[in-house]
C-alpha cells in the first residue's frame, strides 16, 4: 500500500504561506486530497487483486450471434437446486491454470474498455495536475522569492513590538494635528471620484469594528534593540514596495493557473460523464489468435472490480465537479474585483494613521489575499507604510541615542558669543533637544522632517537658528514662541520651495540669512515680497543668483542696516533702487560682475563699510564720489582686475581699511598716502614694485600687508609707522631688512618668508611684542639671529 503522505511534495509548501491561501484554496485543497486517496486506492486495487476473470465458451458452427450464445452459456451456469444434492456437473474445459492465466491478461488488452483499466491513474494524475496547478506560483521563480520576502516581511511586522507596543505612539496626535482632522471630518463625507471608488474596500476590513486603545506615551516604549529593529523593518517595507508595485506577475500567475483548473475541470466533467458508462461488469471477449494455444477463441469475462470502479468514478465526478464550482467562483473574484488596487481607507479611519498610501500590483494583491484569510495582518502589516509611523519610531531612536549629556558635551560657543548646538545628517531632531535650557543657538544641517514642538517654549534663551538644506515644521505653540523670541535665523536652500513660510511672522527678527538659488526672476518671487512683514529686520544676508535688488529689500530700507548680496557671478543691473536705502551702513556686493562702481552707492550717506570683492573692475575713476560719503571707513575694492588707483583717493579722508589685495597694481600713487586715518591698508597679490617714501605719514598704521608683489627694497619711512603691529612682506625679492625695523616696538607678526634674505638683523631682538609663533621666516634665517634675541622669541 502507498501511503498518501508520499504526494505531499506535489502540493507541498511552508507552513507561512498559509495567509496566502484564502477559503476556496484550503477547500480545493482537501478536495485534492480525497481525489487522491480515490486515485491511490483505485491503483492499489489494479496491482493487488486480479483485474479481470475468464471462462472458455464453445460456440456452435451455426450460431452467429456471439452475444446471444453468451447469455445461454451463463444460463447454464446456473446451478440446478431442484434436483437436491448430487454429483456436480459443469463443462469441461480441458485448460490448466497458465491457459487460464494467458486468456485473463489477453483479454483484460483485448476486450476491456480503455476507461475501464485505466480510471484509477486518470483520476491519480488528474489530481496531481491539480494539486501543482493550485501551487505553481509558490513555486515559479519569478512569484516565489517575491511571495517568500513578503512573508518574511509579515510576519516580522506582525510580531514587532512596533506594531504592538508603539502604535500609541503614532496613533498621538497633538491638538493643531486634532483640531485638522476634525476640520477634514466633513469634507470625508462629500462623495469620492469615480477613480477613488474604484479602489477595492475589502468587506473584513469592515467587519473589524478594532478601535486602536493607547495609553499615554512614554519615551522608554521601545528598547534600543527593538527601535533599530523595527527600522530595519521599515526600510525592507519601502524598497519591498517600490520592487513589486513595478509589475503584477503574480496577479497573472494566479489568474492563468485559476483559469487552467476551470478548463481542466471542464474536460473531465465532459469526457468522464461520457465514458462512465463504458464500465460493465460482465464482458465478451473474442480473440482469434490464441485458438491454437487454447482451443477457443470466444470468453464470457467478468471485470472483478467493475461495480467498484463505477461508484468511484461517479464520486469522482461529484468530487471534481465540486471543484470546478469553487474554481469559477475563484475566477469570479479574480475578474469581478479590482484586485491591483488596494485602499487602506478604513484602516486609515479605524486606526488613526491617516497618511497610509494605498497600493497597487502585485503588492495590491497579495493584500487582497490575506485580507482572505484575516484582515488583521494586512492592518498591521500598514504600520510599516505610515511615513508617520516612521517619523515616530526614528524619533523614539533619537531620543534613546542622543540623551542630554550627550548633547551638552557638544555645546560651543559660536562667534556671535552664543552657545550653540550643532546636529549634522541626523534622521530627525531628538526631543531631547529642548531640554537644554541654557541653549542660545541651534543649527541644524541636512536633517529632513525637523518638527519643532511647543516644548520648543523651555528655551528660554534661545535667540539664534540656523537651518542648512532642512524641511522643517513648527507647532503653533513654537510659532509663537520664536516670533517674541527669535533673533536670527539662517537659512541654506536648494530651491525657494523648501523656505519656510512661518520665517515671514517673525516680528522681532533683526538678522536673517538666505543661502540659495532664487530662480531667474527671483527680483518678482513672492518669498522676496514676503520680506517686507519683517518690520524689525537689521541685517539681510542673500547668497543667490540675482539680476536686480528685489523692490522687497527697499521696502524694509527704513530699518535695514546692513546688507549683503552675494552672487554666483549673475550679473547685477538695475541698482538705482539703492538710492532709497538711507539707513545702509554695511554693503557687500560680491561676485555681481560689475564693470563699475554703481552710482547708487554714493547716495549713501551713511554708509561705513563698503565691498565689493571678486568683481569685475578695472578702473576705479568714480572713487573721487566716495568723498561725499563722509562715514565711509571701510572700502574693500579686493580680487578685481583693477590696474591702478587714481590720485584722487586722497579725498577719502575718513578711510581706516583699504583692501586692494588681488588686483593687478603695479604702482602705488603717493596721494594714497594722505589718508592719513588708515589703520588697516592691504596690497597683497598685485605686481607693486616700489613703495614712496610718504607711506611714513600713516602714523595710525597697524596692519600693512604687501605679499606676493615685486618688492626688492623697502623705504625706511617705513619703519615710521611706529604703531604696526602685522607687517606681511613675505614672497616678494626683499635682499635687505633695514635695522630701523627696531623702531617697531609694537610688532606682533612679522612675515618674511620667500624672500632673498641672507641674514636678520639683530634689532628685531628691539621688537619686545615680537614672539617666534608671530615670525613667519625660514628656519635658515631665524638661526643668523643672536642667541639671545632667539631665546627672547622662544620665550613665550
């Protein structure tokens, strides 16, 4: 006997992928296994008991009808009982048992109908079609590793402490995130679109009236373990998503194989109810080629298992019958339903997660089917997809990972005296954070889904915030917060959509800072009309690409102090709207291509400081201009093509710093010696020869810088300037250093490197502020100086 757990590797697979088998599968499925067990026991029968049983009949040279002679024949079998009991009669067939043998087999070929014998293995590998059709896309390459990932992935969510323990904590939701879900109520009862209808509401997620009931939340919900698990989770779900919703293999899978089996039922039920009756029990048989061997060539045979084989198959039919209705009723759901559409809409409502997005394809389907076999994975299972969710448990993360002794240890005092806190590429920003009531200064760089919450409101002291390449939401509560409190604020963007619209109701905002492209009409950009709200704004710093000043910033002139354009070498036209800002004492004008100095700029009487680096310039006549500008004591006209510097600079009385450093000035007018306030005068990286001797009249000096020009002697006047403490003479041809260099008792650095210097003189020993951390020269040189005088500058 063969048992039937043998043919359980046709139909064979894991114990999980039993969510994916819905009713009608599991009961084909049985059906399959009772078809067998008919198939195995009609084989078992064939092999172990004799099929067929003969008897020789002698037929009369007259007769002609074989079957007539037949039924006499088995007449006169029949035993006469009216006589009593006598001597057994019967006729003799003069065979011996391997004659008898020989006629049961050539007659069980010859005679017995092909359905007949062969019922048994029709029904067994009929059933074997069946049980692999039901199971081919559990086994097909392309459908199974996808099947076998998904689920991994379900019953990993299923069982994540996640999903059990934390789903409170998506489910929290703050008053403003309330107060908009009550807002939507109404507008989710207006009727959906005929596209929204479309998408398949399965009827158990309905019949779950599960109500998610959380508790407070508590920052401990999830170890550290299971967070970064659970993470883990979250990422598999995403790129799991993304791979199957590309195509709908396995919806094709399953819909041929479901339309195989209705047409294999077809075929049986149509070929089986036809030959069912071929099965007799009593069967003739005439065969003319074995005369010789036996004598006889016509044999009453009786089909031993013909009544057996009769009731089976028509339990056969029944059975597969049976099958075929569950079949088209599968076919039914397959083609009646919108299976690669599936909505999360009541989960969404049942659960409290709004944002969870429906699906498609494949991944639509395979949710379809669970939902056959129980609708609570696949409600789980949409944990995973809630962008929600994993802000939630990337927070939880956070919070576990960056404890406030952590975060002190990273405090820092930045360059305004404030201190701040810097967090760089974190997956969020930890609550944490505003635990820190001393912070003054918080910068975040390249953090996505920054959500500052109201306990934003402990920070006290919090006046700065910097966002570089950060999306970033506020609280209402922390609105109101940073529009009282909220002194500065940087902002670094890649496109104007990513600003911050709540930047604009910062009311007591005085410096704010913008980094980013502004697109080619950024001069008509409402975020630059916006500007004019910032009733307080001092300071306004914008890196971008700019033709024009924004009528904005003029709008804000009445109180704008400082101002700092900064260009990616887009040429700046259009400046007249300067003239309207009264009140600048700072502009910057950097990499704007200009040819000129603008004429706007002397309008500006109150301006002090004045740049205009990494230009275009190549004359500078318009600097006599500048003398009507009676505050100006800062004029940065560095990295430009300028070729000269006009005599009339003398006029700009009340300069202190002049920057002419990356030029290309080869001779310096004596005139420019006459702004005797300068305090600060920068002549790098030009091509300057020769220094006049009236440098002596810059009694304020204290910084002169002449690197990297062409320098080969020095005027001891000099060494007048008894006040400079920075003297830079470094990479020129210098051959001598006068010892009047003595005269500067206040010198602090000293740069002699990259000259042709063969010895120091020893009255640099006279220079008592002068240490060797301040003296820039080759170690050669310094060891010509006297013992003494290098001891002195060792000695800090």
């Amino acid at each position: 006997m063969i048992p039937v757990m043998e043919f359980r590797q046709f139909s064979e697979q894991q114990p999980a992928f039993r969510v994916l088998k819905p009713w009608w599968d599991v009961f084909t499925e049985y059906l399959s296994v009772i078809m067998l067990m008919i198939g195995v026991f009609g084989c078992t029968l064939q092999v172990m008991q004799d099929k067929i049983i003969c008897l020789p009949h002698k037929i009369s040279s007259g007769s002609e009808n074989i079957c007539e002679v037949n039924r006499s024949f088995f007449l006169q079998l029949q035993p006469n009982f009216s006589n009593g009991p006598g001597e057994m009669r019967g006729v003799k067939n003069d065979l011996d048992l391997q004659q008898y043998s020989f006629i049961n087999q050539m007659c069980y070929e010859k005679a017995l109908h092909w359905y007949a014998k062969y019922f048994p293995y029709l029904v067994l590998m009929h059933t074997l079609v069946f049980m692999v059709c039901s199971n081919f896309w559990f086994k097909f390459p392309g459908s199974s590793s996808k099947i076998e990932h998904f689920i991994s992935m379900l019953s990993k969510c299923f069982d994540s402490p996640w999903t059990t323990r934390a789903l409170s904590e998506v489910s929290g939701e703050n008053p403003e995130e309330k107060d908009q879900k009550k807002s939507g109520t109404s507008r989710s009862t207006t009727p959906l679109s005929p596209e929204e209808s479309s998408l398949e509401k399965t009827q158990s997620l309905r019949s779950i009236p599960e109500k998610i009931v959380v508790d407070k939340p508590s920052a401990s919900v999830l170890d550290k373990k299971e967070g970064e698990q659970a993470k883990a989770l979250f990422e598999k779900v995403k790129k799991f998503r993304l791979h199957v919703e590309e195509g709908d293999i396995l919806y094709l899978m399953y819909v041929r194989q479901t339309v195989f089996k209705v047409l294999k039922f077809l075929v049986i039920i149509a070929y089986n109810s036809f030959l069912v009756n071929k099965v007799h029990n009593k069967v003739c048989c005439e065969v003319k080629e074995i005369q010789d061997v036996t004598g006889y060539t016509v044999f009453e045979c009786n089909h031993t298992m013909a009544h057996l084989f009769s009731k089976l198959s028509y339990c056969y039919l029944f059975l597969v019958a049976i099958y075929g209705l569950t079949s088209l009723y599968t076919s039914y759901w397959l083609f009646y339903r919108s299976l690669k559409e599936y909505s999360f809409e009541y989960v969404r409502h049942e659960t409290g997660i709004s944002d969870i997005p429906d699906v498609k394809n494949d991944f639509a389907f395979m949710l379809h089917m669970i939902d056959q076999y129980d609708p609570l994975y696949s409600k789980r299972f949409a944990v995973f997809l809630s962008e929600v969710s994993e802000n939630k448990l990337k927070q939880l993360n956070l919070n576990h990972e960056w404890t406030p002794d952590k975060l002190r240890q990273r405090l820092q005092t930045n360059q305004n005296n404030r201190l701040e806190l810097q967090l760089f590429m974190l997956p969020g920003l930890p609550d944490t954070v505003f635990e820190l009531t001393e912070l003054q200064s918080l910068k975040l760089e390249i953090i996505n889904n920054v959500t500052i919450p109201a306990s934003v409101s402990q920070l006290e002291d919090l006046q700065e915030l910097s966002l570089y390449q950060c999306s970033l939401k506020l609280h209402t509560s922390a609105t109101s917060f940073l529009k009282e409190n909220l002194k500065v604020l940087r902002v670094k963007f890649d496109d104007n959509k990513e600003l911050p619209n709540w930047m604009y109701v910062l009311r007591n905002l005085e410096e704010l800072y913008l980094s980013g492209s502004l697109g080619p009409d950024a001069s008509k950009n409402i975020v630059l009309e916006s500007l004019r709200e910032l009733k307080c704004l001092k300071t306004l710093y914008l890196k971008s690409n700019l033709t024009k000043i924004p009528q904005s910033i003029v709008d804000v002139s009445s109180h704008l102090q400082r101002l700092y354009l900064h260009n990616d070498g887009t040429k700046l036209v259009m400046l007249n709207n300067l003239k309207k800002m009264t009140s600048l004492i700072e502009l910057e004008l950097v990499r704007c291509d200009l040819e000129r100095i603008p004429h706007a700029i002397f309008s500006l009487t109150s301006l002090q400081e004045l740049d205009l680096k990494e230009n275009n310039l190549r004359s500078i006549e318009e600097i006599l201009s500048f003398q009507h500008l009676r505050k100006l004591i800062c004029l940065k006209l560095w990295h430009n093509g300028i070729m000269y510097i006009p005599e009339h600079i003398k006029k700009l009385s009340s300069l202190e710093r002049l920057y002419f450093s990356h030029n290309k000035i080869e001779i310096l007018p004596s005139h420019l010696f006459l702004c005797n306030k300068l305090r600060y005068l920068d002549l790098s990286h030009n091509d300057i020869r020769f220094i006049p001797p009236e440098i002596g009249v810059l009694q304020s000096l204290q910084y002169f810088s002449v690197t990297c020009n062409k320098l080969e002697n020095l005027p001891d006047e000099l060494f007048f300037c008894k006040k400079l403490k920075t003297l830079k003479l470094g990479k020129n041809s210098l051959s001598i250093l006068s010892p009047k260099i003595s005269y500067l008792t206040l010198l602090t650095h000293l740069e002699l490197k990259g000259n042709h210097f063969e010895f120091l003189p020893q009255e640099l020993g006279c220079c008592c502020a002068l240490k060797l951390s301040g003296l820039i020269v080759e170690e050669a040189l310094f060891e010509t100086l006297p013992s003494d005088v290098r001891d002195q500058m060792k000695a800090e």
